[in-house]
C-alpha cells in the first residue's frame, strides 16, 4: 500500500492538467463543502489525496495534483500548511485514468466534463491517424465505459457554455442537447452556429416529453440550417398537434419571464415558456 505523507501544501500545483474535474462551479461548491467540514472536524488524515511529480521541470511547484481538487484547495484558502498525499509517479494517462475512476466513482463529473474528456482522447485517436470507429473504441476503453456513452457525449463540446451549464444543472436532458449540438453545430462558423444552438436549446426545453421525442426525430431530418417555426410545423405534423400564434400584452411580459424562470426556463424566450405553460395548465382530453 502506498505510504501516506504530510506534504506543503504550497509544493503541490492547484491547477492539474490531469484532474478531471474541470466544471469550476461544481469544483467551488465542493470546495466550500470541504472547508466547513476540514473547520469543524479537523482533516480526516485517512483520505490521502494523489499527486505525482510534477512533469514540468520549470514548475515552480514540486508535485502536480492527480486525484483530490477540493481537499487541497481547501487547505489552500484554510491556510493549511501541509496535507496528508499519496505520492505516484505516474504518467498522463495512468493519471487521467487515476482521476477519472475517483471523480465517476462518487459521482461528482459532470456531462460536460465527460465529454471534454471523451473528445480530448478522441481528438488524440484522429491525429494518430486512426478511423472515427477505432478512436470511439479506444476512447471507451481507456475510461472503462461503453462506446454509445463516448458516442451520446462527444456532440456535446460544441454547445455554448450556456447550454453546458444548463446541461449540468439537469435543466437540459442529454438526449436533447447531443440531437441539438449534433445536427446544428458548424465548427467553421462557430459563433452563428452558437446562436442557432441556444434557440433550438430554449425551443426543445419549453416542449413536453412527446414533443420532445418527435422534436430528437426532426432536427436531424431537417438539418442544421431549419429554422424554429419550421421545426415546430414538422413535430406539430407528427403529433397531430396545433400551433397558435399568441400576442401578449405588454404588462404579462415580466409575470411570464418570472412563472418561466420558477420552472428552470431561465432566459428562454416567451414563446417557449408559453408552450410550457399551455401544455401545464389545459387538461389532456381523454
């Protein structure tokens, strides 16, 4: 078994390239939760955290974290002067991989995370010359899961960190945001391509669970370039349903925006929380 040592917390490198965890919302929430329990209880000697020496030999610090974000940080900004660490000499991958099983394993990556590793391995896969269908392979092989969960996730690096942030928080469903990204992202005009995610993105959340369904069978069939109103006729078309033009006075404009916002459709335009309500409010015939 490793042995455990007391390490200055100042020759560790905060700022790993091999942690996993990149979502810093995520990492600060943590972070906080780790100092109020280090502040109360002590820190639990028992729960080492990894590092490695550090690959870069002009680092000012000695050791690179691995495995452990918060509870370091946490030291950091409690003053801590040293932490108890595992040291390993390992090299990135053996690192990422280290990571990776820790941070899945608790549960604590997020979707985007996840798919920023699956494409960086992916992306490593193509340069090395090998076929799309070998670099999936690879990829899910080298972080132990299946290759339809490299496949669902890979889309997802091209949604803007808005629908990443949406995606986290489980106001977007996976299944909608790789449909969206896949079939409208153009990595050679990203910033129109970004614009057209986001209102696809605020046009699929405000549908029900049917219409989502149908919306996940259009978008591909229609391509990139199809506007919302066309998309809303074809998945109308395909449930038999109707679409009503509402004009609203000026003074509901910020009573709608706040019921949309109450039900996670923050920033979503007024005719996507419209949507909403009416499929939340009129009862279903039978």
């Amino acid at each position: 078994m490793p042995e455990i040592q007391n390490i200055a917390t100042a020759a560790i490198d905060p700022d790993s390239t091999v942690n996993v965890r990149r979502e810093k919302v995520n990492v600060n929430e943590a972070v906080a939760t780790v100092k109020l329990s280090i502040a109360k209880n002590g820190y639990w000697s028992s729960s080492p955290i990894t590092i490695r020496p550090h690959p870069d030999q002009a680092s000012p610090f000695k050791y690179e974290n691995v495995v452990g974000q918060s509870r370091l940080r946490a030291c950091l900004e409690l003053g801590r002067e040293t932490i108890p660490a595992v040291v390993q000499d390992l090299d990135d991958d053996a690192a990422i991989q280290q990571s990776w099983s820790e941070n899945e394993f608790s549960t604590s990556l997020t979707i985007s995370d996840k798919a920023y590793w699956f494409r960086k391995i992916s992306l490593r896969c193509a340069e090395e010359g090998r076929p799309i269908a070998d670099a999936r392979k690879i990829t899910a092989a080298f972080f132990n899961c299946s290759e339809q969960k490299v496949i669902a996730h890979l889309p997802l690096t091209g949604l803007p960190e808005e629908a990443k942030t949406m995606l986290d928080e489980g106001r977007l469903q996976i299944q909608d945001a790789t449909v969206v990204a896949k079939h409208t992202y153009n990595p050679k005009h990203p910033a129109e391509s970004e614009q057209k995610i986001m209102e696809r993105v605020e046009w699929i959340m405000g549908l029900n669970v049917d219409e989502r369904k149908a919306a996940r069978k259009v978008i591909p069939k229609l391509g990139p370039e199809a506007p919302i109103d066309q998309l809303a006729t074809v998945v109308e078309r395909e449930l038999g349903t109707d679409i009503i033009k509402i004009s609203l006075p000026k003074e509901f404009h910020q009573r709608l925006i706040d019921w949309g916002n109450e039900r996670g459709l923050i920033g979503a335009s007024q005719s996507v929380i419209i949507s909403r309500m009416i499929t939340e409010t009129l009862p279903k015939s039978e």
